[in-house]
C-alpha cells in the first residue's frame, strides 16, 4: 500500500538529485512519485508532483512535456484549496511560458502569484514572481523596469537571505547587464559595452561562489558558461578557460543536459582569443549535441557562433551559409512561438470551459443543498436543515439558545372539513406569519405535517415566549374567512432554552413536553415556565 511518506521520500529525492547535478535522475524520481500519488488518489498530491514533474522537464528543456504537467496539475485546482500551493504552480507555470517566449503570459502568470505573496505577506514567493518579470523586462530590453524589480528582490534578499534566490539572483544581474552591453555596442557606445560586461562578470563570479558553496549544481554550470563568455569579452582568455574548466569537473548529468550551451560558449572564447579553427568545431560540435537537445534558444546561439568564428576566420561563403541557417531558425522559432500561443489559447479556453462547469456545478449543487434543507411547501427549512443546526451547536457547549416547538390546533379537522388544499394554504400562510416576527438570525422550520420548531440564538426564555406569543396572537388574529368562510385556526407552543438541558436533543425534549402541556391545558397557549414532564403524543 503506498503511503504519502514514500511518495513525499521520492520528491525529496528528486530534488537532491537537481541540486547533485542529475536532472534525469530528478525526472524518474518525479514521475514515479507522480504515479505513487494517483495510485494513493489524492487530488491535492497529484497536483503537487505533476508541479514538479513540469519542473523537471523544464530543467531538462522539454517545454512540451512541462507544459502539459503543468496544466494538468492547475486543472485538478478546481477540487481543492490550497492557495500557497496553487501559487507556487502558477510561479511554475510562468517559468515554462518564459522558457517557450510567451513572455506577456509569463507577465501575467507572476503577476497573479504576486498578488497572492502581498496578501498572505510570502516574500520569498513575490521575489521569486519579480524576478520572473524582470526577465521579461529584460527580454523587451526595457532595461529601467527591469533593475527596478531586480533591485526589489535584491532588498528582500538582503534581508531574508533565501536559498532559492541565492545563485539566481546575481546569475539574473549578470543577464541585465549583458543585454546592457548588447544593447550599447549598438548604439556605437562602446565604453558603455565595457562597463556592463564588467558589471555583468562581478555579478556572475558572485553567482559562482553562491553556486558552488551551496552546492546548486545546475546554477553553477550556467554561472561558469555565462563568466566565462563575460570574461572573452573583457579579454580574459585564461580566466575563461579556467572557467570553462571547471564546468568539465561537474557531474556528467549536467553536461547531458547543458551541452549545447557548454560548447557555443567555447566557442565564443575560442574566437574572440583568435582560435578561429577551433571555434569553428565548437560550433558545430554545438549543433551536433542539438540534435540530441533541440532548444530553440540554444540552437540559434550555436548556430550564430558558426557563422561569426567562420566569417572571423575570412571563410565568408561559410559564413553566409551559417548565417542563412541562422535566420532560417530564427523563422523556426518565430513559427514555435506562433504554436505555443494557440497551445496557450487552447488552454486558456479549456480553463474557460472548465470554470463555467464548475460555476453550473455549483449553483446545481447549491440549489440541490437548499432543497435537501427547505420544505417545499412553505420554503421554511425543514427537518434535516433543523437538525443539522442542532449537531452545529454541539459542537459550541458554551452556545445559549432558546427552541421554540409549535404545533397548529386541531389541523386534522381542518383537512378533513375544509380540503388539504385548503390546509396547505393555512400552512404557507402560517409558515409567513412566523418569519415575520423572527429575527433574521433565527431558524424557522417546519418539521412535520402541521408542527413547526424555532430556533433562537442567544434568546433568553422570556424573549422567546413573547415571540410564541406573538405568532400565537397574530394567527388567531389572522381574517382566515379570506381563504374559506368558518376558518377558525390557532396554534399551541412549547418553549425551552439551552439551560435546561445538557445536549440539544435534552432542550427540544423539554419545549415539546411543554408543547404537551399547552395542548392539555385547552390549547391556543405558549407554556414556557411549567416543570416538563413525559411528552405524549395527542390528537
């Protein structure tokens, strides 16, 4: 039988095996607690581990695969609540969006995580949201906006030092200020290229320390990729090469995975050192590993690579080569990213239909809760909705309540001698005469044929032998010759409070006993005070 220890065991496992630097490993370990859960049938676990299975195929760039556990996973939110959880899914959920450039989805996805971390005051989840944004941000190369959120989260770091952010954050100042770099080369400022490539290596260094003393293996393989590239520019060449290295010293898994981004990052320093040659078999070395890990983004930064150390080595014809198929995969990723919006739009669809379901559900399910719970023929509640009130107060042994147990004179006769339609009527326009001198906090409810019972919340016994009374005088009172002429009609009540009994079944045993005893003492009475005694049933 499988318990949630093990399958809770098998997501810790998976974890350590992305921090070892084994990101199959983490996968297998994913997918089997994800199968353990649906074997065990728990909802909320299912979704949990479909989350992290979305994440583990994201580690391993596979967008498809993670796109659709994560939207399994958000679809079976709909039969539980957990808003900590569907957060995180939704932080999940943005970073795959990002991975498949649907950066406006990315947008909006942390933005509803965001609101979520600022109402229950979760800093490290509205960090980890920013900084998805700021991505974006940078990707737009609105580059204010960006060191605007990253400056954010820098100050949540600073103070709460959260493992999570720990590489993540300096690898993400580094990006900023290459695309900085990038974006100054082609406004011809060149000093300024310079300074934020130098701004951009301080960072990334620092994202390699924060890698290799936390033992995040995957981040410091990126970190030591992208320092290295950061240092050629500056003209570091023996620091990028002992850099890239120390990339061949982590564990294998990673190089599985990271390989074609490893190899156009050699690339990269082999052709700004002037090792033209060797830059070109990076490159293609680059494409080759493609094949067997064909991220788009990966792809055209290995492809662009081939064309620059081919074009720096003077092979031009080459060059025009590598670069024509440059561009023909930059139309591929255009065409790739056309197909994840309609992905995107089919599922935002499917959500569409799903909460409309959902919403006629619940109004069928509420309607059905309040006929199970209301008399159909005076809309009062009825004796399930009376009782279950009863069960409620309980639960509470401090609760003061009074109930209320009324009883119409003689309602045989009535149906006898005037019809049951007739009878029917006395009993709606009875059931309307009572929720008129009621409290809106009080429950009326009729609980059999011609028998009524109240109850009233912090009543005191005398409060609630005047509202008996009350209902008692206005039905007597009542011009019954405007439904049939003779119509004489009265009602009797019992009356007891929480006092008098030490169980809610012990209280309404006391009201029907004194209902009892108005009946025997002529009827058209609320007996309230009398001393109960055995309740009989009577005509």
């Amino acid at each position: 039988m499988t318990t949630r220890v093990e399958i809770e065991e098998k997501l810790d496992r998976a974890f350590q095996y992305y921090m070892d630097g084994e990101p199959q490993m983490a996968l297998r370990s994913d997918l089997e607690a994800l199968q353990l859960s649906k074997d065990l049938g728990e909802v909320e676990l299912i979704a949990r581990c479909g989350i992290e299975v979305s994440r583990s195929y994201r580690w391993l760039h596979k967008p498809k695969l993670a796109l659709d556990a994560i939207h399994e996973a958000l679809a079976l939110f709909s039969q539980f609540q957990n808003d900590e959880l569907l957060a995180y899914a939704q932080l999940i959920h943005a970073r795959v969006l990002l991975q498949v450039g649907l950066t406006d989805d990315a947008y909006g996805e942390a933005a509803k995580v965001i609101k979520w971390a600022n109402r229950s005051e979760n800093l490290e989840l509205k960090a980890r949201a920013f900084d998805v944004q700021a991505i974006v941000f940078i990707l737009a190369s609105n580059f204010e906006k960006a060191t605007h959120l990253l400056e954010q989260i820098q100050d949540i770091q600073d103070e709460h030092n959260f493992e999570s952010l720990r590489v993540v954050l300096p690898v993400h100042h580094g990006f900023l200020h290459s695309r900085c770099a990038e974006h100054a080369l082609e406004q011809g400022e060149t000093q300024a290229h310079q300074d934020h490539f130098h701004i951009a290596l301080m960072w990334t260094e620092q994202a390699v320390a924060a890698a290799e003393e936390s033992k995040q293996s995957w981040y410091h393989f990126v970190s030591l990729c992208n320092a290295a590239e950061f240092a050629a520019v500056r003209g570091k060449f023996a620091f990028a090469e002992q850099l890239l290295a120390k990339v061949k010293e982590l564990p294998k898994g990673l190089m599985d995975v990271g390989a074609v981004h490893y190899l156009y990052t050699c690339s990269e320093v082999a052709n700004r050192s002037g090792n033209t040659k060797a830059a070109i078999q990076f490159g293609l070395d680059a494409l080759e590993a493609a094949k067997e890990n064909p991220d788009a983004d990966n792809v055209m930064n290995a492809h662009r690579r081939v064309a620059e150390a081919y074009e720096a080595d003077r092979d031009f014809e080459a060059a025009l080569k590598a670069y024509k198929q440059y561009q023909c995969q930059f139309k591929r990723s255009l065409a790739r990213r056309a197909y994840w919006q309609d992905r995107m739009a089919e599922y935002k669809s499917n959500v569409k239909v799903m909460r409309d379901q959902l919403q006629r559900a619940n109004v069928h399910a509420e309607k059905m809760t309040k006929e199970a719970h209301q008399d159909a023929l005076t809309g009062l509640g009825n004796r399930r909705a009376f009782d279950q009130r009863l069960l409620q107060l309980e639960t509470d042994p401090n609760a003061k309540f009074a109930i209320a147990i009324l009883d119409l004179d003689h309602f045989k006769a009535i149906n006898d001698n005037f019809s049951h339609l007739v009878g029917d009527d006395v009993l709606r326009h009875v059931a309307d005469i009572m929720q008129e001198h009621c409290r809106a906090e009080d429950l009326v409810t009729r609980i059999g044929g011609e028998e009524f019972a109240i109850l009233l919340p912090s009543a005191s016994q005398e409060r609630a032998r005047i509202v008996c009374e009350r209902i008692r005088k206005h039905i007597g009172g009542w011009d019954w010759s405007s439904l049939v002429d003779e119509l004489v009609v009265t009602v009797s009540a019992g009356v007891a409070t929480s006092e008098e009994g030490r169980s809610t079944l012990d209280v309404f045993a006391v009201a029907d006993s004194r209902l009892y005893q108005a009946k025997t003492s002529g009827r058209d009475l609320v007996e309230a005070f009398a001393n109960p005694g055995n309740a009989v049933g009577w005509a």
